[in-house]
C-alpha cells in the first residue's frame, strides 16, 4: 500500500498521515489524535454519534442528509469521522468533489477574456475542486475543539492528495471560525472573503412600520412606500405561511429556476425533492412562505428558524410579474413583519442582492473561503490569483457597508 506524505506537514510536530484500505470504509487516516474513516454516505455513519451532528446549528445532520439524498447530479458527497483516542470523541465533518469553473464571480469582460483562452484550451480554470463544508449552505465545523480541528487538519491533507483534487476548499465559513481555522495559513491556504451573508437585529422593533422609521432613511421610507402602494394597486399579493411544501412544489419550483437561471451566480441547483424532504424532514424548522395573486402562487422564500434566528434561504419568483409588483421588496416586508410578531430577534439572509440590503440598512455578515492548490509549487501563484478572483473584489456594493472592513 502507498502512503502518502502531505507536504504541509514535512516540518510540523505532529505525526504523519498514513491512508489504509479497509472493507466498510473509503480510507483510514492516521491523525495525530487518532483513525480519520472517510465514508460516501450518511448511511455508513453510526446513529449514536450522527444524530449529535451539528446539533447546535440551524441545519443539523438532517440538513445533510436532504441534500445528499437530492442534490446528487453536480456533488460527489464523503464525510470524515474523526476520533480523538485519548477522549473517545468522536466528530462528522461533510465535504464533497464538484467540478467547478473558479472564475464564476469574475465580471463578465474579464469571463470573456477566460472564454477566449478555453476556445482553445477548453478545461482551463474548470478544476476538481474538494470542497469542506455544505454543498447546499454555509460550510460549519461539527465541533471545533483544538484536537478536532487538527485531525481534520491532516485528514484533509492526506485525502485531497490521495483524491487528486486540484484544490481543496473551506467554503463559506462564517468568520466566527476565523480563531479555529487560523492553522490553515501554516498549511498553504489563502483565506479570501465569499460573498457575504446579511442580518438585522429585529428585538428592538415592534412592527414594520416602526423598522422604517428608526431605522431608514426618509427618503428610501417614502420610496418604499410607493413601491408598496404600485403592488397593492396592481395585484395586491397575499402571503401564507405552510411547513409542508408538498401540494405546492410543482408550482413553486418553476418560479426558483426562473430566479435561479437570472443569477449570475450559480452553484447548487435544488430539485422540487430538495424543497419537499426538507418540509417533511424538518418540518419543526422550516417555513415557507407563499404570496399569492387572484389564487396563483407568484413568489415564494424558505425559511428556518432556530434559536431566535430566522434564516432566509432560497426564493423563487414569477418575474412576468414580480418587477412590476415590486416583489424583493414586498416579500421581505412581509417575512420582516411575521418575524418581529414572533419575537424573532435576527433575521438573517444569504448573499446577493447587496443595494437593497445597503438601503434596508443590514450588517454583512462575512463568509470566508480558505483555499489551497494540492501542488506546492503552483501554490503560491494560486493564493496570489485568489485575491484577484474573489467576486467580492469585484462588486463596489459590498464595500458601501458600514462594517464592509470585517470582511
């Protein structure tokens, strides 16, 4: 059996990692705190240890599990078990393979550049990437303690290279990791902002109307009031809260790729299974929210709530109708407006969209991708490239935010 030495770790303390095969596992890898088991399912995880999976999180193991059931076109899922001998802990951390063109968040005339370089070389910057995290969300660690994250530190070293991924990738880790994940500079890997998400604090407003007035300016209060005005006169949408989605998947799903495909943007694409095993599997979570014209669903949002937060995933929306009706801003009134009737105290929402959210006066909340090429020789060049392919360099928006420095 061939062992393979990571690079990084030639001058570290720590021992290095040997990959075995075994008959119910991918690989074994030695760590420094005990066996690395890389499985291809959740199904060969033991149920004990699964269940406790991100249990503190919003989107715990059954977060997961949805998505590798039915988001398995683009993706090719692992999960390491990591085991700490000395303790007996043991940890899940997800990742997974995708194919991915790195240059995805460039601006379109530097795209066409790239595109001009691929009409003859045809796979330049599309590179396997491994990626550790969530294919469908934001990437967290099961745990975070100090042995935990030096195993994972090892595991991901000996593995990518046994894979052959070109990069490997923490994607979209929230910056409160930044103290945990700080070794992976030692490692080779560039940390660089992903595009952020966005929150507000709502524990201090009473509705609505009264977010506007302390907190918007008067102008875009007055703006917002005749964008609300044109949608009541022209179709007046209603909205309704259900937890199964199930009855109206068919006709909400066409309404997300419709948003989907105007992204420029685009990484996981969700199935009409996607949106309804996560009603039905977390059910005690998720809300979707419906806004109907003359009975006809026209936009739609899911949404998680979890230890006072309110989590804006995913929308989807008829845009024959929806700009007209002014509908990004009708729909986060109305999910603003249940939120504070709920005593929500966050409400929390993914990227994109940044001049709404400027005017709407949210706070960014940073998102971190730490990134390294498996060749040590190419490394270097590639960390320097990263801060130029970064979409967030690129989006003037994003940088108008009061705490844009945190990124």
């Amino acid at each position: 059996m061939e062992t393979l030495v990571p690079q990084a770790l030639i001058d570290s303390e720590l021992p290095i990692p040997a990959i075995a095969e075994t008959s119910h596992t991918a690989h074994t890898i030695k760590t420094a705190h005990g066996d690395a088991k890389v499985v291809h399912s959740t199904k060969h995880l033991q149920d004990e240890v699964w269940r406790n999976a991100f249990a503190s999180h919003c989107m715990d193991y059954r977060y997961y599990e949805v998505v590798e059931q039915t988001l398995t076109r683009e993706f090719d899922y692992r999960y390491f078990i990591l085991t700490n001998e000395s303790t007996g802990e043991v940890s899940i951390q997800p990742f997974f393979f995708v194919n991915q063109d790195i240059t995805a968040g460039l601006p379109s005339n530097l795209r066409s550049v790239v595109g001009k370089v691929r009409e003859r070389f045809p796979r330049f910057l599309n590179m396997r990437i491994m990626m550790i995290g969530c294919s469908a969300g934001e990437g967290h660690l099961d745990s975070a303690k100090q042995w935990d994250v030096e195993a994972l530190h090892q595991a991901v070293d000996a593995y990518s290279r046994m894979a052959k991924a070109s990069i490997i990738l923490f994607k979209d880790f929230p910056s409160t990791y930044r103290p945990h994940l700080t070794g992976l500079k030692s490692k080779g890997f560039t940390r660089v902002p992903s595009m952020p998400a966005a929150q507000v604090d709502l524990s201090g407003y009473t509705s609505f109307d009264d977010y506007m007035a302390k907190k918007l300016s008067h102008s875009y209060r007055k703006n917002l009031r005749r964008k609300f005005r044109d949608a009541e006169r022209l179709g007046n949408p209603k909205m309704e809260v259900v937890t199964d989605i199930a009855p109206y998947v068919d006709e909400i799903h066409p309404l997300y790729m419709q948003t989907f495909h105007r992204s420029e943007f685009k990484f996981e694409e969700l199935t009409k299974e996607y949106f309804v095993q996560l009603s039905q599997r977390m059910g005690d979570r998720v809300k979707y929210f419906l806004w109907r014209v003359d009975g006809k669903i026209i936009a739609f949002s899911i949404c998680m709530y979890h230890h006072g937060v309110l989590h804006d995933m995913n929308v989807g929306m008829d845009y024959s109708v929806a700009l007209d009706l002014h509908m990004y801003f009708v729909t986060w009134r109305d999910i603003v407006s249940w939120a504070i009737e709920q005593k929500v105290k966050t409400y929390y929402t993914g990227p994109l969209n940044y001049d709404p959210k400027f005017h709407l006066k949210l706070d960014l909340a940073p998102l971190d991708l730490y990134a390294r090429h498996r060749i040590g020789l190419i490394n270097p060049i590639f960390g320097f490239a990263m801060k130029y392919l970064q979409p967030v360099r690129h989006d003037p928006v994003i940088l108008k935010f009061a705490n844009a420095h945190e990124l």
